[in-house]
C-alpha cells in the first residue's frame, strides 16, 4: 500500500482510498485535469486578492464566497454609470433615489405643459398671473359684466401674452394650459431646489438621462450588499480581471468536488496544492 505523505488529501483524513470504485477514483483523477493553472500562479493571484480585499477594508479571503465578493467589487469600478461615493451611505441612498423620482415626473410634467402652452403663449405668462385672469374669465365676467373697465383690462392682459398670430378668443380657450404652465415650473424649481444637490454630476436639468441615474443608484446597492455596508468603495485596479481570469477555470471543477462551506485551505489540501 502506498505510503501517506504529510499533505496529500489521505493524511488530511479526506479521503478513504479503500472505499472507492475503480470508476470513482478515475473521477477524481478526471477532475485532477481541471487544476490549473500551476499551483504557484494560483497561489500569486490569491494573494492579490487578498491585497484588495485589505484595500477594501474587508475580512480575509477564506471561502469562494470571499473571493467572489471582492472580484464583485473591483469589476463594479469599471461599469460606465459609477455611483457617486456619499451615495454608500444608506441615508443619503435613499435620499438619491427619492430625488430621481421625485425629479423625473416633475421634469416630464414640465416639459408636457410647456408643449401645450408655448405654441399660445409667450414666456411673459409665467410672470403673468395667469390662474387669476382664468379665474376672473371663468367666474366673473357674465353678461354686462363683459362691458366693465375690470373685464378690458384683463382682455388687454392676456392679449399682451400671446404669441404672435393668436387671437383673443384662441388665448382664452387655452388659458388652463397657461396655468398648468406655471405651476409646472414652480413645482418643477422647487424639486430641482430640494433634490438636484444629492445626483451630483449626474443632474444636468432638462438634459438629466435618468437612465443612467438609475444604473448608478442600481451599481450603488449592489455594491452595499457585496460590502456588507463596509466602509470604502472600490478604487480602480487593472488586477481583478487577470485574477477573474486565473480563479472561475480553477473553481469550477473543484466546487462540484468540494462542499461549498469548505475553506481554502481545506480545498488546497484536499486537490495536493498544499
């Protein structure tokens, strides 16, 4: 019989040679294909990852788990749409994404009620006191009432807001699409005055692509739950790739060999790397 050396997967009390078939051991010897790369390229990587998992202020890498984590979070540096820092703060996450949706239907109502005024009305109607004067027109001016010095002046208002070309009666018919105008642009100013602050660089008023707000706000949340709310965001490292590289081809097989609570140590004996 052969003899046991001090770290094959026998002297770890891993395996039992005797209870295995010939086919079960020609599996283990299938599978020993897929352990590569060479042992000391593996053990570099791991190191690496080890390094960015300091860098990242979290635990030691130990289980796959780990090292998925962290790979996670440096591949989340370099997606097109990176959040901003404050935003990994769970108060102040929150508060970003109630201003994209608080900010993109008040700029969507905003710029509907503009399309339905401003072929009738000139910018003066939203310094006009536009709600007034409809409800004056709408309530007020009845019969003779049409003849008093009240009704002339109010006609002469709001025929000064129109655009050119639009007659008095087209202006009146049109008054409400005025007033929803106005109140559009003050409730629209006063989103932008409460919210824009928290989107940062992403908020370029009327030009805001709020899908990509959303993509950020999305990285955002999946970089706190990778982080376990830890404390930095990822920086930049051009490492996480070439160890992405080296790890998925090198787990693969041995998470179907290896129960998945196993540590890395336990695996690296278990496969002869240790």
């Amino acid at each position: 019989m052969t003899a046991k050396t001090p770290h094959s997967p026998l002297a770890a009390g891993l395996l039992d040679i005797e209870s295995l078939d010939r086919n079960e051991i020609q599996a283990i010897l299938d599978r020993a294909r897929f352990f590569q790369p060479p042992p000391n390229e593996t053990y570099r990587r791991l190191d690496s990852l080890r390094g960015m998992s300091r860098q990242f202020g979290l635990p030691d890498v130990v289980l796959f788990a780990d090292a998925d984590r962290v790979l996670g979070l440096a591949e989340l540096v370099h997606t097109p749409n990176r959040p901003l820092r404050e935003w990994m703060t769970p108060s102040l996450f929150a508060a970003a994404r109630d201003a994209a949706d608080e900010l993109e239907p008040s700029l969507r109502e905003l710029a509907d009620a503009e399309a339905a005024a401003v072929p009738v009305f000139t910018g003066e109607a939203l310094a006009a006191p536009v709600a007034e004067l409809h409800d004056r027109f709408e309530h007020r001016y009845q019969g003779l009432k049409k003849l008093s010095g009240d009704y002339r002046a109010d006609k002469k208002t709001l025929t000064g807001l129109l655009t050119a070309g639009t007659k008095f009666k087209q202006g009146l018919h049109h008054l409400p699409a005025a007033v929803h105008w106005v109140a559009a642009v003050r409730r629209y100013d006063a989103a932008v005055a409460q919210h824009a602050g928290i989107l940062g660089r992403y908020w370029r008023g009327r030009e805001t692509d709020f899908a990509s707000i959303a993509d950020a706000l999305g990285v955002t949340n999946r970089c706190r739950f990778l982080f376990r709310l830890g404390q930095r965001q990822p920086r930049p490292t051009p490492a996480h790739a070439k160890i992405r590289t080296t790890w998925q081809p090198w787990q693969r097989p041995i998470v179907r060999a290896i129960p998945p609570c196993s540590t890395a140590a336990q695996v690296f004996i278990a496969i002869g790397l240790a």
